[in-house]
C-alpha cells in the first residue's frame, strides 16, 4: 500500500537524500522546511552542506515537473512541496503558526483530513509527540539506525581443548575454519578442562588462523593497559595493517588516552606517521567556533582541553617537573608533530601519513563520519572514539550517531578493528559515578 511522508528540516539537514529513500512512496516538503533551508545554507558546517546539496536536488527536480503539482522521483514515488495556503492551520489551537514546525504539522493535519493518512518523519522528538498529540503518525527517520544492545564488542570468549591452547602458545597460532569470527575479533581462549589456563588472541581471517597478540607486552609513552579491553585496544592502535580503529566506551574506560598515547609511539618514536591529528565535533552538529573570542588556536583550546588534559597525564609519568611536561606539550604543539583541529576544518581537507584520532564521534552522523574518513589519504591511520551513551546532538540518539555506524559497517574488514571498553579506570568514584548517575 502506498504511502505519504511529510519531511521535516532535520531530516533532510541529516541526511540530504533522505527524499530519495523512501522508495515507491509518496513525499511531501512542506514550504517552511524550504524556508529553513534557505536559513541554513549559507552556515559553514555540515548542516549548511546537507542544506545546499539539498536545495540542488529539489532544483534539479524541477527540470522533471512543477513541484507544487508533485513530480516522479527514480524510486517510483511522487515528491510535493505544498505551500502554506493549503494547511488547515486555525483548526490547531494551542500552536504558534509561525513556527516552522508547527506548520509541518498543520500540513501533514491537512493531508490527513483529504485521506491521505500521512505518516510525519521527524528528528525532533517534541515535534513527534505533538503530532501523536495531534493523531498524526509520526516516526524518526530510521536509516541507518543500529541497535546498540546489539553493538559489536569486538572480542569474545572461545572455548576449546586445552592441548589446542598448549599447540597454540607453542606454534604461535592455530587453524580455525569456522564463520563464527570477524576480521581481527579478540579472543579469550579458555580450556574446557581448566578455566584457569587462558591465552589472548586475534583472528586473522585472511589467512583463517587464530594468533597471538604482537603488542601484548607493549606499554605505549608509559601507559600500561589496566584491563583485558585495554590490551585488546592497544594491540589495534599499534598495528599498522589496521588502519581505522573504533574505541567505544563510557567517561574513565581510557578510550582517549590509550589513543594519543599509542598515536605518540608511532608518530614520535616510531617516525610511521608525519603528525599527530586530534580531532573533535567542536558543538554539537559541527558548529563553526566563529562567536567565540581570541584567534583560532585560542579559540580551540577551550574546546580541545580533555585532549590537552590526556597530554598532560601521559608527560606526567615520563617527567617528574611539571616546567618538563608544558615545554614537551608546548614543542609537540608548536613543531606541529601534535596537531589539534575542529572536525569543522578536516572538510575538503586530504589528510596523508597522519595518526587521525577523532574524539567524542558519537556526536557525529553518519554522513559526517564518512566524510572524515574520505578525508584520509595514503598511510593515514583514523582512531574514532566515544560514547554512544553520551550523546550532545540533539538529532542524534544511541541507535543513529555515526560512530556505531561504521562499526556496524566496517565489523567484519581486513582494515578495520574495534573494541568496547567496560571498565572505568579514572577513579573509584568515577567508576562508581559512571555506573550509578
């Protein structure tokens, strides 16, 4: 049965062609989300590019017909813009016609009473509600939603034989034919007959062989893995064949640190990358840093503090005087082997030979994140950490961000390796606050 969607704003300014994905069904853009684009496009960020390119694909449909009267999109259904003259607006008392949203929900009000039975696509979950306030039916927009009790862990326990353990510690690595393992999963070996006698592993699925951590003893600028996630995770930050690496994890896992601390290794020991590039969403949706005072880099150090702060405690356990630890940071800084930039500058950017880390990517789309590892040029290695518990943009929840995204996309890739960290190691009170607040 065919369908109506009514699109609102923040829809199309997720994803620009969202009008494109709802198959053989129908859509209508109401006026006033044509007016807020317009608003938007001339803001320097991901909103205003979605909103540019959308305004190009409606001017491009116009070629195919008037829009007021509906033109025929490539999936099969009908594309309307409808004007505000059509909607019943007196008859929702209680409202502010002059909101826009407010007159999205007066037409999708309108297409109801004509029969229609619209269903409102909306981000907005106030604009949700008042629409099942209303008897509209209304929905998020559910592409690239993941399940985020279902996330990848990206490790697991394997039981088996314990003369198979002893073949693998003695080989350095054993056969495994079954399809029940990703590219570069974790393993926990157990034995069947003693749980007691376990080994660390990877599984490497091109040569379809389970294998022995090579980073296991490794201790990057100082930093010792506190956990067995944090083993797992530094064995992905420190392999060169992995070149994107996800980190998810609540405030205190080390998610961060664990990724400059090894960035530091291969960029600075290792002489592997040319620079060191730290990155983070500098407000929610990308916001420019344009309103805030002094010049750029003083404008990102407020936002980029967590960064500076993961700096100082790695300094910290390699220099006693704390003079020692603000010079190294401030020649990292100024030599450019440590690069901070806003995710609003990577754009448009080619990024070659750099260890990438991109904090706090739970507050990025999906279409956002794309962009930032299209970004990457040849030998650059990209590290996204976040929390997807955690989440600022307000059009973004657990199940939608970016970051659980492409962990979903990417989980089973030669390149790509993840890992959950679980434990809070910052502090006793900030694993106990990350557990109870």
């Amino acid at each position: 049965m065919k369908k109506t969607f009514v699109i609102d704003t923040n829809v199309i300014l997720h994803n620009h062609g969202a009008i494109f994905s709802f198959q053989e069904h129908d859509v209508v853009v109401p006026l006033g989300v044509i007016e807020e684009l317009d608003r938007f496009k001339g803001v320097n960020d991901e909103r205003g590019r979605e909103a540019r390119q959308a305004s190009r694909d409606l001017d491009n449909l116009r070629e195919l017909g008037n829009l007021a009267e509906g033109v025929k999109l490539p999936t099969g259904g009908i594309l309307q813009i409808m004007i505000d003259s059509e909607y019943d607006m007196p008859s929702i008392s209680g409202l502010d016609a002059k909101k826009v949203d407010n007159r999205i929900l007066a037409c999708a009000l309108t297409l109801k009473k004509a029969g229609k039975n619209p269903i409102l696509v909306s981000k907005d979950i106030n604009c949700r509600i008042k629409a099942d306030a209303l008897g509209i039916q209304a929905e998020d927009y559910e592409t690239n939603k993941i399940d985020i009790d279902e996330l990848y862990s990206g490790w697991k326990e394997l039981i088996m034989p314990a003369e198979q353990i002893e073949t693998f510690l003695r080989e350095e690595g054993i056969e495994y034919k079954e399809n029940d393992l990703f590219k570069n999963e974790f393993l926990l070996l157990k034995a069947a007959e003693n749980e007691n006698k376990t080994a660390l592993a990877k599984y490497d699925g091109v040569q379809k062989k389970i294998l022995p951590l090579f980073h296991l003893n490794s201790r990057p600028w100082g930093v010792e893995p506190m956990n067995l996630q944090q083993k797992f995770a530094i064995e992905l930050l420190l392999c060169n064949e992995i070149q994107l690496v996800t980190l998810v994890g609540r405030a205190g896992t080390g998610k961060t640190l664990l990724a400059l601390a090894c960035g530091l290794q291969k960029t600075i020991d290792e002489h592997l990358f040319r620079k060191l590039l730290v990155s983070r969403p500098i407000m929610p949706l990308g916001k420019d840093i344009g309103y805030l005072p002094g010049s750029k880099d003083e404008k990102l150090s407020h936002w980029m503090q967590p960064i500076f702060d993961n700096l100082e405690f790695v300094m910290d356990r390699l220099y006693k005087n704390s003079d020692d630890v603000d010079k190294k940071i401030r020649f990292l800084i100024e030599s450019q082997k440590v690069q901070i930039e806003a995710i609003t500058y990577i754009r448009g950017r080619s990024i070659p030979k750099q260890y990438l880390i991109v904090d706090e990517a739970q507050n990025l789309t999906p279409h956002e994140v794309k962009t930032i590892i299209s970004r990457a040029g040849e030998g650059t290695k990209v590290v996204l950490t976040g929390d997807p518990y955690q989440i600022d943009n307000p059009y973004l929840d657990s199940s939608s961000n970016g970051l659980n995204f492409v962990i979903e996309k990417f989980k089973d890739h030669n390149l790509f390796g993840h890992i959950i960290l679980n434990k809070s190691e910052r502090s006793s009170l900030s694993a106990l606050a990350s557990e109870l607040l």
